[in-house]
C-alpha cells in the first residue's frame, strides 16, 4: 500500500463557468481507483479563486486587488467542495476539506497539529481534499500556488508518490508551444539551473504556478525522499500508471537517497530569505565539508535587513548562494560583529550567527 498525493491545478478543473465537474469526475474516478487498489490519497487542489470569480460575475483581470480576489476564493471554496464532494460520495468515498497556510509548516505545534490530523483522516478512510487558505492569507506569508503545498504534505504525511498534474504532459525540453522539436523528458536524477530554465514561468492565467513551481514542487519533494511525478491531468489512468512507475506516464523526478528532516525542510523550502550573509572561502569550504556552525568571523558582508530567528541565504565571495539558515542575531548587530573572532565578541552575543542545526546546504 502507497501514500499517494495527487495535486490537480486551477486550468485542469476549471473554465470560463467556474467549476469542470466532468474534471473533476474524471480525476476522482481515479482517485477512487487507486482506494481500491489500496492506497491512501491525499488530494490538493486549486481552483476556489477560478471557481468563485463566475458567481461574482467578474473576470480575474476585474478583481484585480487581492481583498477581491480572496472574497472570490471564498464563494468558490464551497462549490469547489461541493463537487468533490458528490463526485467522491459517487465511488462511496467520503471527502473532507484541509485548508493550509505557511505558517501550519513553519510552526511546530501547528505542523504536528496538521500531520496529526491529515493522518487520523487517512486511518478514518477520508480522502482529505487540501488547498490554501486564501480567503484569511496575509499576501506577505502565503505560498501563493498548490505545487509547493503539495510537496510539503507529501513530507508531511510521509508519502510514497507526489503526483502534480497539469495541463502538459511533464516537462520538455524546451516550450513545445514555441519549439517543435521540444521533448519530454521522462527522468530527473537532480535539478538543475539547465532545467529550471526550460521550465520557465506561469502557463495560464488563471493557475499560479506553471512548470517552474511544479519542478520546485518536486524538488521538495526529492529532498524528502518522496518520488514526484510531473503528468498531464487529461491521461487516462495517470494516477495509476505515476504509481505504478509506467514508462512515459511523464517526467518522473528521482527521490534523493537521504531524506532532509521536517525542520530543515521548512528552512530550505517553507521560510522565505529575509537577507543574505556573505562569508570567505574558509567559511565556505567548512559549511559545506564539515556541517559546522557559521561564526562571526566567517562573515564578510551583510546585506538586507533582518531580526533574530529570520532565514537568510548564504552565499561565498563570487555571490552564488550555498546554503540557508536561522540567524540568531539581526542585520544590524551582525555587521557590527562581522570578521571578530569569537573571544572578542561583546557579552550577551550568540556566538553561531547560524547554528548548524540550523542550517541547509543547497545543492
């Protein structure tokens, strides 16, 4: 038996009427499949902001501000809902809505309360159908598209596979909309710069997040030993055959042998970088070769602004950015205390600016 997350996008499920519920049958028959191959699934989807825009009579272009569009998300939740709802009651399944903000991942009572429940839904024989909180983010914590809160509740509730349909059928080589020779590629060892580029920005106008958050997504994913695969969402049988591991399903993106524990997971992927601290070569070379903690003396140059306890990036000399922390002292301390050596620093003064256990090398 496989834990299965399955997350269907906003240009999948929905249209210029709101909600496609023969998507959504679609997708739910096969959801309902894999139950009765014995998987458990998790659902995430988009789709309340699309779905709520049409009873409010409005276009996404005339909502324009975002007080507007998170009311649209509330009027769409509960008819996105309901369709799942009687799909899922269809196949003899019961549905129950999960609605997630960054903060029930950053925070650890919160991320224990979820996994807590999303499991004791699973163990209930729930299909727990997840999506973001839009109708109470706050613009400045949200994540702002599903990919990446599929991936993090694949982590969350220990998943075997993440699936993330789209409306492609996995990633190519190049836009296969500008680029007739473009070629799917079926298999990802590790994700680099080369494939971010040609998975390039957001696909439509009413999904958030395009290739490039789903090649995010299964990056998080990756690091937390979870296998993803990237698959068009009008293949029949494509929660099956991601499972299953078929040959061409789409573009399957390889878990990493070691799984990245919860908490530094929310440091990599679930804390946005609030500034960033340059460090030399020998700093460098001991962050990456030997998993200690970043010292005052290591640093060259602060830049942004930040406080205790905020993530920042870490980057060497030539710019490029290694690794990601906690810092335990502001911007404006740090500069004070950057290049001192550890027995001259002030009484009081945290003696790691970024504990190692605090700390995430990038690849």
């Amino acid at each position: 038996m496989a834990t299965v997350v399955a997350k269907i996008g906003s240009s999948s499920i929905t249209g210029a009427h709101g909600v496609d519920a023969s998507a959504i049958a679609k997708f739910c028959a096969e959801v309902a499949t894999l139950r009765s191959d014995g998987h458990r699934v998790v659902v995430v989807t988009s789709g309340a902001i699309a779905a709520g825009l049409p009873a409010l009579r409005m276009t996404h272009a005339e909502a324009g501000d975002v007080v507007t569009l998170q009311a649209a998300s509330a009027v769409g939740q509960s008819r996105l809902m309901r369709v799942y709802d009687d799909v899922l009651a269809h196949h003899g399944l019961v549905g129950g809505q999960v609605l997630l903000s960054p903060l029930d991942f950053m925070v650890r009572h919160q991320y224990l309360h979820a996994r807590t429940t999303l499991q004791r839904l699973l163990a209930l024989g729930v299909v727990p159908v997840v999506n973001e909180n839009d109708v109470i983010a706050d613009d400045e914590i949200r994540f702002g598209d599903n990919d990446r809160i599929a991936a993090l509740v694949a982590h969350l509730v220990t998943a075997d596979v993440l699936v993330l349909l789209t409306d492609r059928p996995g990633l190519f080589t190049a836009d296969p909309r500008l680029d007739a020779a473009a070629s799917l590629i079926e298999e990802i060892v590790e994700i680099d710069n080369e494939l971010e580029a040609a998975a390039g920005g957001a696909g439509t106008a009413v999904g958030s997040g395009g290739m490039a958050s789903k090649l995010a997504a299964a990056r998080i994913a990756a690091w937390s030993g979870v296998r993803a695969v990237i698959a068009g969402a009008q293949r029949p049988g494509v929660l099956a055959d991601a499972v299953a591991g078929v040959p061409g399903v789409g573009t399957v993106v390889r878990p990493r042998t070691k799984r990245l524990p919860a908490r530094k997971l929310w440091i990599a992927f679930a804390v946005g970088a609030s500034g960033t601290v340059v460090v030399d070569e020998g700093a460098r070379r001991a962050l990456l070769e030997r998993s200690v903690s970043l010292l005052p003396a290591g640093v060259r140059e602060v830049r942004g602004s930040f406080v205790a306890d905020d993530a920042v990036e870490v980057a060497g000399l030539d710019g490029k950015v290694f690794a990601k922390g906690l810092v335990r002292t502001g911007s404006g301390v740090l500069t004070q205390l950057a290049g001192r050596r550890t027995s001259d620093l002030p009484d009081g003064v945290p003696h790691e600016v970024v504990h190692r256990d605090d700390l995430v090398v990038l690849p």
